[in-house]
C-alpha cells in the first residue's frame, strides 16, 4: 500500500524557496512541435520544458550533461500540469523556471510558459508544469544532489530566498 503524505513541504529538512526569482528562457516553437490544428502538441510542452531546465542549470553553472557525466540523473517523479491556452507556431514565447523546494535528493521545480504581446510586453500564462525530481544513479537509486548544485541554487536564491522547515 502506498503511503500518501498530506503535506509534503512540511517534511523536516525542506527548504521552500521563499524569493519568487524566475529563470527566463526564449523558446523558438518549430512548426514540426505543432498538431493538425496548428497548436503545440501536449507531448512536445514537455520537451520545451527541459530545453528551458538545461539553460536554467547551465546558467546556474551546473550543466545537465556534467551531471550525466557523473551518471546521475533528475528523474521526474511527479509531475502535474495545467493546459490553458494553446502555444502557436510563431508566438513569442518565453519559459520561466523557478525552484521551489529542496530535499536531500529530490527538488521541486515550477515552470510556466508564456506568450509576451509584442507592442505591450505583456505576459499571458499558456500553461504550467510542476514537478518532483529525485537525484537517482545509474542503478535507478535516488541519491543526494550533489552539493555544488544545491549551492548553486542557494547562490542564486540567496540566503533570504531559500527557508528550512
């Protein structure tokens, strides 16, 4: 039987990310990420989404592929998303990415993609993805991140930005 925890923030030893800092990403939507009816397919948001992570690691300073090198992958091990307005080929969109829960081996991350209306810069929400990703190894076991991303994340956070419970 699985064990379903109420309140999962509330487990001791998480840090919340307190600071609403967003990581900004351009994405070029190609036509071949679009269906029949000339909208981003929902499978192809997911590949957005990680082109958007890497450049959100790389800039923190931590490459995805560094920590593949080290054979350590973020698998996703939740994931809920919320579709509202479907992305066009040719919009102007942008990724936010921004941390919002560290654990020893497992972090939370929120992204939000966004169409900026290029006369005003207004941002409109199209959708928005949450998700647990757990530190695993090449065996598929869940490890601690490795400390130079999480120090990565608490510089780039700041020492307000981020709170223990």
């Amino acid at each position: 039987m699985m064990q379903v925890i109420e309140k999962p923030l509330d487990l001791p030893g998480t840090r919340t990310v307190v600071l609403d800092r967003w990581h900004r990403c351009p994405v070029t939507v190609q036509v071949a990420d679009t269906d029949y009816g000339g909208g981003v397919y929902h499978g192809t948001y997911f590949a957005l989404y990680n082109q958007a992570r890497d450049v959100f690691m790389e800039d923190l300073g931590v490459s995805y592929f560094s920590l593949m090198n080290q054979g350590m992958n973020l698998s996703v091990a939740e994931l809920h998303t919320r579709y509202l307005k479907p992305v066009r080929y040719g919009e102007n969109i942008q990724v936010l990415t921004r941390i919002s829960w560290l654990r020893s081996r497992s972090m939370g991350v929120v992204q939000k993609m966004v169409s900026v209306l290029p006369d005003t810069e207004e941002e409109i929400l199209k959708n928005q993805v949450e998700m647990n990703l757990v530190c695993t190894d090449t065996k598929i076991g869940a490890v601690p991140l490795p400390e130079k991303l999480v120090k990565a994340i608490q510089t780039y956070y700041g020492s307000d930005g981020i709170k223990t419970v």
